[in-house]
C-alpha cells in the first residue's frame, strides 16, 4: 500500500522579495513567494508583542485572488 503525501510541503519556495515593518507594537512581514505551479503568491505575516510573548497571524494571497 503506497503512503499517503502529506497536503504540505517542506519544500522552500522561490522568494522574490522580503520586506519588514514596525508600526508601534506590531510588526509585519511582506513576502512575494513563487508557488510549485509557478503562480505568484503574497505572504503577509503580522505579529503583535503581548506580554513577552509574541500572537501573530499569516495571510495568504494567491495570484488568481488579486483584482
């Protein structure tokens, strides 16, 4: 019986371009990553320091979902 592929990869995708903000207590990252099908995808990643910890939550956004 063949293994099931897990639906995510490990693998490291292409990135074209990285960019870092700090707005007071927030800080984002910026990501324009290439997806195995060559598509085009933009990773906006936003974290918040509460505490000494840091909450932060990931956006996604596919090349076909841009107007």
């Amino acid at each position: 019986m063949k293994e099931q592929e897990p639906w995510y990869s490990l693998e490291e995708r292409k990135l074209f371009l990285k960019e870092r903000y700090f707005s007071g207590s927030h800080n984002y990252f910026f990501e324009l990553k290439e997806a195995k099908n060559g598509s085009k995808y933009i990773v906006i990643d936003q974290r918040k320091k509460v505490g000494d910890k840091f909450i932060g939550s990931k956006l996604r956004l596919f090349e076909d979902e841009m107007l």
